[in-house]
C-alpha cells in the first residue's frame, strides 16, 4: 500500500516529459528521474551523440525517449520541437528548461558576445519555451508543469559570474510572472535553484581558492550530486503531489542560502 501511495503522488506513468537542454550534465540526470518515474522523456539539445547517448541510457531504464534537436535560443527552433514532440507522442505534459551557459571574465572585460550568449541561453530560451510549449499545455484538459533551472546566484549574487548571476535572477522573476498568468490555465510554472553541481558550465571558474569559499558559505561542506535534484523536481513536476504548487522556488544547495556569519 505505501508503494502504491507513493506511485500516486509522483508516478509519470503515460506522461510525456521534454527537456530542453537535456544533453547537459543536470538536464541529463533530470531525464534519467524522469524516466524511472516512469514518463516517456523527450531529450532535447544541440549534442546529436551526447544526446543520442542520453537516450539510449534512458531506454535502458525502460522508458521511450527519443532525441530531438534544438537550438533554444530561436522562436523557430523551439516551435518545430514542439511540433516533433507532438508528432511521435501526441502530447507533451512536462517540460524541463534546462538549458544554460557561463562566462567568468572579470566585469570590465565582459564582452557584448558574451553577455548576449548568456542572456539569450539562459533567459531567453526559457522565455520561448514557457511561452511555446505554455500555450500549447494551457489548452490541454490536463494542463501541464513547467520547470526553470535557476541557480543560487538568483538569490545571493556571485562574483565572476556577472551575466550568469543577472540572466537566473530574471529567471525567477519571469517564472513567477508566467506562473501567475498561467495558474487558471491549469499550467504550473516554478522554479529549481541548485546550489554548486560542477558541471561543464562552471568548472572553469571552480578554482581552489574559490572551492575554499564555496566550501566555507555551504553549511552541508560538499557540492550536490545531481541525482540530488531528482527529488525536488519530481515534486515540481507532479500533477497530484504538486497539484497546488506554482510560482515556487525551490533551492537545493546544502544550505548556502540560508547562511550567514
């Protein structure tokens, strides 16, 4: 019985998930939860083999999972992703917008380059994907669940990350905007904040004199595993254990942003 509880409250079964940026090292890990939960998951992203690895792994787990191309950051792209998703599944109930990128140059030699491709990578692509797949959730029966990746920098800025810092606090405040415009529409819209996973993105700013720092403002002492952020997504995502969750932010961080001196 408490098995069957728990499937309830956070089973996937018959549901299709899209994750755009799914061939990263968090958005992958997302997918794979996503799968032992039981949806179909759609892996989305620029990485052809990254991606076609992702969705073997994912089939491994006995899920379908198909891999789709996009570039997130064009209107164009993210509306014929839609297109395909409906097209090999007939529908599309979660979508996870995972898609992210970094610049670590001092402020004064950020380049416009840079900072439009964080912008556009981080802001923008989560913008077209709420506003693309959001429509097509928000005339469904069942609705849909959004979920953003923010970043603790959204709360607590974070030195050598200037763009990177700007872009996920505008996440936040676009998801809570698109959540409330959306909630009577049966679409739910929030946010996952992760603390420090090492990832691709912020390995290059991951000095051992910046590691100390992290170490000393995370109260747990360790980075996050990624598989660490199955839990709290799954919960976002669910239409019975989140059924009255919009708008919320979520961090997972080990506590970096509760503390203090």
């Amino acid at each position: 019985m408490p098995h069957e509880y728990l499937q309830k409250l956070f089973g996937l079964d018959d549901q299709v998930a899209v994750v755009i940026g799914g061939t990263g090292v968090l958005g992958g890990t997302l997918c794979e939860g996503l799968a032992l939960a039981g949806a179909s998951v759609v892996v989305a992203g620029r990485d052809v083999e990254r991606g076609e690895q992702k969705v073997q792994f994912v089939r491994d787990l006995g899920s379908q999972s198909v891999f789709l191309p996009v570039d997130s950051t064009s209107r164009g792209s993210v509306q014929a992703l839609l297109e395909a998703v409906l097209a090999e599944f007939g529908q599309v109930d979660m979508l996870i917008n995972a898609a992210g990128v970094n610049s670590a140059e001092p402020y004064f030699e950020i380049t416009d380059e840079a900072f439009d491709l964080v912008l556009a990578t981080n802001l923008k692509s989560t913008h077209l994907g709420c506003q693309i797949f959001g429509r097509h959730m928000a005339v469904q029966p069942e609705g849909g669940s959004i979920l953003n990746l923010g970043s603790v920098s959204a709360h607590v800025p974070l030195s050598r990350v200037f763009a990177y810092s700007a872009s996920k606090a505008a996440v936040v405040n676009l998801s809570q905007n698109i959540a409330r415009e959306l909630a009577t529409s049966g679409v739910r819209v929030n946010v996952l904040c992760p603390g420090f996973f090492p990832a691709e993105q912020n390995r290059k700013v991951l000095t051992p004199q910046r590691i100390e720092s992290i170490m000393k403002r995370t109260p747990m002492g360790r980075f996050g595993e990624p598989e660490e952020l199955i839990g709290a997504a799954l919960l976002l995502l669910s239409r019975k254990a989140g059924t009255f969750i919009t708008g919320s932010v979520v961090y997972v961080d080990g506590g970096f942003t509760a503390a203090s001196i």
